[in-house]
C-alpha cells in the first residue's frame, strides 16, 4: 500500500490569476508559476518517490518538471482538471450572471463534466494508489485535487469544496498509523514559504 500521496498542485497560470476555469485548455504556466514550481524542488529533493504521476496538461508537466521530478514520471489521464465544458475560460461570476446560484460540486458543466464523473476519476486514482507502495507524487489541478483529497477520506464529492488548494502548493494523502482504513489528510495547501 502507498505510505504517502503527495499531490501536488501546478503553478499559477495567467488564467488562474484571473480566475478562469480551466480545465482542456493547455495555460502555460506564467513567470510566476514558474518561480513557484521551481521553488518545490528543495523541498522534495530528499524524497524517494516509488512513482510520479501527472496530468496530461502541459501546466502540470512543466511543474514536474521544474520540481525536478520528470525523470521517470508518467502521465495519467485521471489526473486531468475537471472538464469545464461550455464554461471553460469564465470565471465564477460571470457563470453566476447566466446561471444564479450555480455551485460546479453541485451542479457540474453543461457539455463538460457532471460531478459523479469527477468523483469515478478520482475514485480510480485512489484504487490505484492503494494498490502501490511508498511514496508517490501526483501533479495535477486544483478543483481535481479538493474531489481527489475528499474522495481519499471517503468523504462525498461535495465536501472537496471546502479545501482549497493553491497554485503549487502539496497535500499529503497518507493513513493515520499505517492503517489503511484510516485514510487522512496529513498535510494541506502547503507551498514553500507560507508560514512566514
């Protein structure tokens, strides 16, 4: 069974500075997201990852890369952002002008993806990861990673909403004393430098 998942999110992108969703669209990842990107390769320099994984979005790969952990890594389409459909490339507010009351944990994406896909996603991910050993390191997306952490601690789709997770930041997936029917979040929405 995997000791610890450690999921990583990409660095920031023009478009998640302004708040468009984006989810197919290949973003790269702006000067910023790539200073940031390369500021989580120290601290998971000393780490020995059994596998690397990543979405198949360029944003991704590329902050794999410059965290230093290409070599080996392999993409795995599960670990693609939600499918934002007809809202790809809006930002909240302006989904709420057409659609008031619109929640995406709820109510998904007209021509993209509705929740229950999201969750048999993430679902596929954490049967794959049971199955594995050591430590991983999965670099995928931010509103992927709250459904993937929620579905972790076998907690409904729903409830990934309220964990937010930032551009390049690390969550640990792991089990509390090595019990595997004890999943837990063992550390969230970290990023080099956000204690000071």
């Amino acid at each position: 069974m995997v000791s610890r998942a450690f999921l990583i999110r990409h660095g920031d992108t023009a478009w998640s500075k302004s708040g468009q969703h984006t989810g197919r669209s290949d973003i790269p990842l702006s000067d910023e997201g790539e200073v940031a990107a390369r500021a989580l390769a120290a601290p998971l320099a000393g780490l020995r990852f059994s596998q690397v994984l990543t979405s198949p979005r360029h944003r991704a790969v590329r902050t794999c890369e410059l965290a230093g952990l290409a070599p080996g890594s392999r993409v795995d389409p599960d670990l693609a952002e939600w499918d934002y459909g007809d809202y790809e490339g809006l930002t909240t507010a302006q989904i709420l002008r057409g659609r008031p009351g619109w929640d995406l944990f709820r109510d998904g994406c007209p021509g993209g993806e509705a929740p229950e896909q999201v969750a048999v996603r993430a679902d596929r991910v954490v049967d794959r990861l049971r199955a594995l050993a050591g430590d991983v390191a999965l670099f995928s997306h931010g509103h992927f990673g709250r459904v993937l952490a929620a579905r972790w601690v076998a907690l409904p789709l729903a409830d990934g909403e309220r964990l937010l997770l930032s551009p390049a930041s690390v969550g640990i997936l792991t089990f509390e004393h090595g019990k595997p029917e004890a999943p837990v979040l063992g550390l969230w929405n970290y990023f080099p430098g956000c204690l000071v």
